[in-house]
C-alpha cells in the first residue's frame, strides 16, 4: 500500500472518449439484435482449467495496482499467480467501451472466441453484452468471497439482478468537482452550476452515458426509472445553458486540467479523480448534490467460449478477498466494492494508508449512500435516438 499520496495522473475514468457509438449500434441493429442473440445453451466453451493454467484478462490502463519501484510488477496480481500456479496475461487494451466493444463483437455475433477470458467494461456497457447473451453466468458457489463481501447496494442493478453474469471491479461517483477558494462558495445543488458567477467557468462531461444522470437527479429524477421524457428536459436545458454560454465546454479525459489551472471552477466530475487532484490541491472538492449522485460500476464478465472460465471466476473471488481489495483501493482510490476492505486499511500502521479508509470517496458513509443511485441503463431502441440528440448537442 503507497505511504504517501500518488502523483497525480489520469485516471482509467478519465480516459474515456465520447461516447454513444452510434455506428456500432446502427450495425448490429441493420444485421438484427435478435439475430446476434447468443442462447444460454450456447454460450459456454470448453473449459481447460484444470489442465491449463492461465487466463487472459483485458482491462484499462492505469486500473490496478502497481510497484512504487517497477511500473512493471502489479503486487496482488504477482501474488494471485504464485498463490495459484495460475499465470495471467494482463493486457491494458481497453481504451473506451464502444472502440473495444467493436473490437471483439464481430467474434460474438459469430459464436466465435475472442481470446480473452476476462474483460471489464462499464456497466452500462454491460448492460449490452447480457442483453446480448454474450457473457457467461458465473458460478457463485465458486466464488465464496464475492457472495459474501460484494457492497450490497452494487449487487442486483436492474441489468442483472443478482450480479449473475457481472461483478463489479471498481465503482464510483459522478458529481460535481469544484474550486472552493476561488469560487468562494460551496455548491450543494446540480443547479448551483448555472449560477451567473460561474458563467463561461463550467464543464458538463461529452459522454452519453457519463452526463446525463446527474443532471437528471437536477431535476429530481428517480434514476432508477427514468424515461424518455425526464431526457429531453435535461436536453432542453443543457440547450439553453449553451445559449447563455454558462457551459465553456464538454470535456472527456481533460476536465481535470481546466480545474487545475482555474479555467474552469465547477465542472462534472469522477470521485476517483478528485481524490487525486486534492493531493495537491485541498481547494478542490467534491460534492454529491443535494437532489443526488450516480453510483456507477466498471465489472467483470467472462465472455461466451473462453477457454478458462473456472480460473477467471476464481481470480474474481480473489480479489474480493478483504485484504486484496484493500491493497487494490488504497492504489486506484476509487469506491472498492469490498466494503469490508475498509477495516483492513483502517488497522494499518501507517497514518496515510489507514486515513484511507476514513475517506468517504472511497467508502461512502451511511449518509452519502442515501444519495447515490444507480441509473438504469438506455436501451438499445432509446440508444440510437438519445445518441443522437446528445450527440448534436454536445458537438460530437
């Protein structure tokens, strides 16, 4: 665990490009959605565990831990493979979810291999892939640690109620970040955004998917059972703030430098960034708002045919041991979805590592939970048109 604060540097969240690819929608509903249904029966593979030991995981830069020392060695990967025998190949190909998602969909469509056991998407893109029957329901009797450890509020979202064919890696918040000293205020509402002090000195994020939830909850929005209506309010709005010029402008992987650098005072924001950037900058805060916050996910699926599902769903259960998660937190300061790795970073003999689990960006308090809520995700018959909608406005 790092005894002091990490450099800043971009996060895996924060890399994320716009997204709402409509292309790769429009081309699986021209072949037909149904056509690239994937049945229950046909979704497995043989299974060479037992006999061969490895598995391919492919995630996103800068998402697991790695040595102060050699960038190169990942300290509870090592461990997990001379704990098991079982050797990874971890490959830090996912750079955003529609790229990867074209990526290795022509495989799944296909019922072929795509030569990965592992992958970690975002929900919402999860959300596809088991819509699609693309991923594999996972054994739970196998996975002791994720059955009883896994954060109950992360555990059945309406995608896949029960975390069947999920479970999550890393989660998170999307609120609102904000320069507290030179704004000279606090923000405690979405619409504390369209204040006229902060005119011109605003960023909402360019993603679909990352945006429009928070400003919903603006507009005190159940997200849970949003509809088609509560999307074109928030539309019309972010229409209008455009008009007055309040918005400077949409941001994907660079919001955080306008917010170093005073261009921007408030702007859209991941918990997991702000935990980062308040290591050299107290000024900067992060808020959940009043009306509410996104709680989101990044999960792991095991993809139909991989060839080494047992070892996968065994790594899973690995890191939901509580003191792996623990390590992984204190590394990628996100919110762990091991609850019970709180107390283990709590009984840590040093000061920085143990004040960790007293943060709540990382373990959310009673009170922050009763304003975080999971979205539901956009269907694939909404997706093409709100794409669209979103997309024209934010000028993709």
């Amino acid at each position: 665990m790092p005894k002091t604060p990490k450099p800043y540097s971009p996060s895996r969240r924060s890399l994320l490009r716009a997204g709402g690819s409509v292309a790769a929608l429009g081309a699986l509903s021209g072949c037909g959605v149904p056509a690239a249904y994937v049945k229950a029966g046909d979704r497995a593979g043989a299974d060479l565990s037992a006999t061969d030991k490895r598995l391919t995981w492919a995630n996103w830069p800068l998402y697991i831990d790695t040595d102060d020392n050699d960038a190169t060695k990942r300290p509870t990967l090592d461990a997990f493979e001379k704990r098991t025998g079982i050797s990874v190949d971890y490959i830090e190909e996912i750079n955003d979810n529609d790229e990867f998602f074209g990526k290795i969909s022509p495989a799944l469509m296909n019922h072929q291999q795509t030569g990965r056991d592992l992958i970690v998407m975002s929900d919402w893109m999860c959300a596809r892939f088991v819509r699609l029957g693309w991923v594999q329901r996972m054994d739970r009797a196998a996975q002791p640690n994720v059955a009883k450890y896994l954060d109950p509020q992360l555990s059945s979202p309406a995608f896949d109620p029960g975390r069947r064919y999920t479970v999550p890696w890393q989660s998170g918040i999307t609120g609102i970040a904000y320069n507290h000293r030179k704004l000279g205020r606090e923000i405690r509402h979405v619409s504390d955004l369209w204040a006229s002090d902060l005119k011109g000195r605003v960023t909402l994020l360019s993603g679909l998917d990352e945006a429009f939830a928070l400003l919903m909850q603006g507009n005190g929005v159940d997200i849970t059972k949003w509809t088609a209506a509560d999307f074109h309010k928030v539309c019309d709005q972010v229409r209008t703030q455009i008009s007055r010029k309040q918005i400077r402008r949409f941001t994907g992987n660079d919001y955080t430098k306008d917010l170093v650098s005073g261009d921007v005072l408030a702007c859209q924001a991941y918990s997991g960034d702000v935990i980062q950037l308040q290591a050299d900058n107290p000024d900067i805060r992060f808020v959940v708002p009043e009306e509410g916050a996104e709680l989101w996910a990044d999960s792991l699926m095991i993809p139909d045919l991989a060839r080494h599902k047992t070892n996968a769903e065994r790594l899973i259960d690995y890191y939901y041991d509580p003191e792996v998660a623990a390590e992984l937190a204190a590394w990628v300061n996100y919110v762990c979805p091991v609850p019970a790795a709180q107390d283990v970073l709590a009984s840590s003999k040093d000061k920085d590592t143990a004040a960790l689990a007293e943060n709540p960006l990382i373990f959310p308090d009673t009170t922050m939970r009763k304003h975080l809520a999971i979205a539901r995700d956009i269907t694939s018959t909404e997706r093409v048109e709100f794409a669209k909608e979103w997309n024209k406005i934010v000028g993709l």
